[in-house]
C-alpha cells in the first residue's frame, strides 16, 4: 500500500477496492493485488518476500520447487527466513522463520532463495512422515549433485528442531542407498539377522568385467538382492536390461533374491524367510571368484 500512496493512490481507495465486490484483494497484510481473481504461484511468493522484507529469502518446499525438484508433497504455505534481529510474524500463507544461521541468497527465476541443501532440509524439518523425507533428499542427491556428508553438515549447522528424520535419511545414503524401497529394504534387513550387507556396489567377475550393480550385495555368500519394482520393468527395454543382468548374475554363479517393494512393507516377514534361506543356500555352495567394491553397513 505504501507504494500506492506513493503513486498518489490513497488508502482509503486502496480498502475500498478491497472490499469481497471490489476489483482488487489483500494478500497479506499492506500487500494487495491489482485484481480479485485468485494469485497464481509466482505471485504469493512475491507476495510472501514482500512480506518478510528485503533480506528475507523463500526456503522449504516453494524454495525446492523452484530448483525443479518433483518429489514435493503439496502445502499451502510459502516459509521464509529472515535475520533473527528481524521481527515480522507469520500471517496468512507466509510462514516468517527467525534464524542466527542467514544462508547467502540465490537468485532463481528472479526470487530470492535459500540455497537449495537448505531449502529442502527446511522443508524435511517440518515434515513427520519419513517417506517424503528420504523421496526429497534422494531427489536432492540424485538430480542436484548434493552430496549427503554436505547435507549433513548443514543440518548439525542450523536449528534442532526436526531433524530426527532427516538425520535418519542421510544415514542412509551415506552408506548407498538410493531409493525409498531400498531403505525399506534396509529395515527388513535389519530385522532379519543375517550378516552384513552393502548396498549398490558394482559387481566384477574374474577377468574385471562389470557384472551388475545389486541393491544389496552378500559378499560373503556372492548374493544378490534385487528389489525390482513392476514400474521398473514397464516397457520392453527395461525387461530386456533386467534380463540382461539376470544371466550375467546366473553366468558369474551369482545367487539372486528378486522382491517387489510392495512386499517390504505388507509381508516383511515373509520377504525375511525368503533372504534366510536364499542365504542358506549361497552358503552351502562353493563362493564364486567375484568381487565387489563396497562400503559395508
């Protein structure tokens, strides 16, 4: 409003445009838009800094949206971050956090932003389900370079608060796991007393040749656990790959547990029996002269 009076706009104008038949409607507090249809996206966040001031940065999930990372559940509020000496509340859809730990701002597509490894840590802090915590970071990982030691170093640098899942989750991918059913796959194996496992390390036979990349790899058995999803094997080139890769696990003399990620969670117990007694079987023939290149659990 302030720039409105500025340009000679008086506010009782302003209000009364405002009202619920007028051509214009409020934002947030003082922030109004010059029409009374709904705010697109780009228009709240703008919205959302104007509110938190000039040094304020857009972090969390609207933050994670606009590095073009996908796995982001839908919310309805815009949080930002501002100096803690700062005193802007939260209201309306702009969540205002106060920090002593001001990141450097970014600018992406003419917002400023958090640096993306402290975006979605923001936005994992917040969230109380660990699914979407290890979708987000594995994304953050996978799509944007991040490196999970770094991310870890930014959450023991920031605030408390929340960070018991996305602690978990980097724990996770520090020792490889690269999917959400491959975490899943490391609790059934956790429950299952079987012996050390490392998880996505390349395979190699005798003569070097590459062999495969298992999600889980028994090294002192040589078997294999494959957690193939029906999504995975949709169209006739990924057949074809996992095809492929079953007869070179079959020509190394590679023992190979194939489970459905739907299977880690509904019949753990069952997938547990299965892996005790592919594991029995590995033990009971001669290892064959494969090597793997590992970081154990």
């Amino acid at each position: 409003m302030s720039t409105l009076a500025k340009l000679g706009v008086p506010d009782y104008t302003s209000y009364r445009r405002c009202q619920p038949d007028g051509p214009w409607r409020w934002l947030l507090p003082g922030i109004l838009m010059l029409s009374n249809g709904q705010p697109t996206a780009r228009q709240r966040l703008e919205a959302a800094l104007l509110h938190g001031g000039p040094d304020a940065l857009v972090t969390g999930t609207a933050a994670a949206r606009q590095y073009g990372l996908q796995q982001v559940p839908p919310d309805d509020v815009i949080h930002t971050l501002i100096p803690h000496d700062q005193h802007i509340h939260s209201t309306g859809f702009a969540v205002v956090e106060r920090t002593i730990h001001m990141p450097g701002a970014v600018s992406r597509n003419g917002l400023r932003l958090a640096p993306v490894d402290r975006a979605v840590l923001d936005a994992a802090r917040r969230w109380r389900k660990i699914d979407p915590v290890r979708a987000l970071l594995i994304e953050t990982v996978q799509q944007n370079g991040s490196a999970p030691t770094d991310l870890m170093v930014e959450l023991n640098f920031g605030s408390r608060r929340g960070t018991a899942l996305p602690r978990r989750v980097l724990y996770e991918l520090e020792v490889g796991l690269r999917s959400v059913a491959e975490s899943h796959g490391l609790e059934v194996w956790r429950k299952s007393g079987l012996p050390p496992v490392v998880w996505n390390a390349p395979l190699y036979d005798t003569k070097g040749a590459f062999v495969a990349m298992p999600d889980a790899w028994f090294d002192d058995v040589a078997l294999a656990w494959e957690i193939d999803s029906y999504d995975w094997h949709f169209d006739a080139k990924s057949y074809a790959r996992t095809v492929a890769r079953n007869t070179r696990y079959a020509s190394a003399g590679i023992a190979v547990v194939q489970t459905l990620p739907s299977r880690l969670r509904s019949e753990p117990a069952a997938v547990i029996a299965e892996l005790r007694a592919a594991y029995e079987a590995a033990q009971s023939r001669p290892r064959p002269p494969v090597r793997a290149k590992m970081i154990t659990v």
